[in-house]
C-alpha cells in the first residue's frame, strides 16, 4: 500500500543531515527500528524511492525522519535540503528487520544510527539501562545527535573517528581488538547498521569473538 505523507517541518541536525517531520496518515504502522521506502512525489521522482528510518515514535501525530544528504548521489538525498513545508512523499508499508530486541550493543556508521534513534528514545522512556552505543564517523563534525547520546539515560555513548586524527574521542576503527577493550560482556544483544563493508567487518569481528549469529540483529544498506 501506497501512503501519502505531507512535511510539515524541516530542520538541519548537521552541516549534512536533516530532520523532517511528516504528518501521519492513518494506516502507517510501524515498529521502532524499521524503515519505509519513499520517493518524492513530484514528477521525475516517483520511481526514485529509497529506504529510510522513521525516528518517531510509532504513536505520534507525527512521522519523523533524520536523513543524511549526499549531494554528489545525484538522488532523493540530494533532494532533501531543498525541500520546504507542504512537500509531499509516496511511502510504502514499513519493514525492515532492525526492531526492539532489549538492551544491548548498538553498533552504527555514519547514517546507519537512524534506526536506533526511535529504540533508544524507547528504551529511554521505558527506564531501560545498560545500552551501550559505539558509533563510528570520520570527523567530530559528523556525529549525528551527539547532544542527544551525550545526556540519554541508561545509555552509554562512545565516538570512533577514523579521519580527523586531532578527534576529541577514540581515533581509528572499530575491529576486534577494540570491540575487546571496550566491552566487557560478550553475552549480549549486538544491534548493526552502516554501510555495507561496516557491518560485515562488525559481524565477522563478533563471531570471531564467539557471538552468536543470534545475539545479532542486523540491518544491511546504510
């Protein structure tokens, strides 16, 4: 099913990510964690949908969405910073199979922490501790939300740059070894999601580490 959903408002979250806020038709039902994919609905762009995390709370009035741009992508990403106030999308059913599955381990890459923005807001709400949050980016400037992990109870956030050597936080890449220095306790619940390449780094990192594939919940393409 098709659902038309009309911006209400847009806000900038980096110098390259966006926040965007959609009424909420009825009928579009979602899990925290999961994604829709949508394209805009104006000629030359119906049938160039991509996929992206809602950020709000299923319940809410409103359907939030935080989106990095890529300009260079020539795509929808390109499109969001141009959009304005009674711009409209085509979304399909949401999907995906990043949902709630209790504390644990978040492991995200640059954009890939969209889906854990609406689970940790959960957890949070809830009184959920123990979470911990290992989110890699290239510079300081691209943390997404680093505010908001900054001051989230119950969790506990940790920044991983591997382009700015002057970083404030850890420089290099998250591996094995790291994932080994900073965890403690292996018997968990590891959420991942990034690029490709990252989260089958992540993933061959933890089985080498004696995760099992089912403590794993995974989300591939960010």
């Amino acid at each position: 099913m098709t659902h038309t959903l009309t911006l209400t408002a847009i806000a900038p979250v980096t110098h390259d990510t966006w926040h965007l806020t959609f009424d909420h038709p009825a009928g579009f039902q979602f899990e925290p964690g999961q994604a829709t994919h949508w394209a805009l609905d104006k000629d030359g762009w119906r049938d160039k949908d991509r996929p992206f995390t809602m950020t709000s709370k299923p319940e809410a009035d409103v359907v939030e969405f935080v989106i990095k741009s890529y300009p260079d992508h020539d795509g929808v990403t390109e499109q969001i910073p141009h959009m304005a106030p009674g711009d409209k999308i085509l979304a399909e059913d949401p999907a995906g199979a990043i949902t709630d599955h209790g504390p644990g381990v978040f492991l995200a890459a640059g954009a890939g922490i969209t889906p854990f923005i609406a689970i940790l807001d959960k957890h949070a709400r809830e009184g959920v501790t123990g979470d911990r949050l290992i989110f890699a980016n290239k510079t300081d400037h691209d943390i997404i939300l680093r505010d908001k992990w900054d001051t989230m109870d119950g969790m506990t956030p940790t920044y991983v740059i591997s382009g700015q050597a002057d970083t404030d936080y850890i420089y290099g890449k998250i591996d094995k070894a790291m994932l080994q220095d900073l965890l403690n306790d292996l018997n968990q619940t590891f959420y991942i999601c990034g690029p490709g390449g990252f989260v089958d780094a992540m993933r061959d990192a933890l089985t080498d580490l004696s995760v099992s594939k089912s403590q794993m919940v995974i989300e591939n393409g960010w």
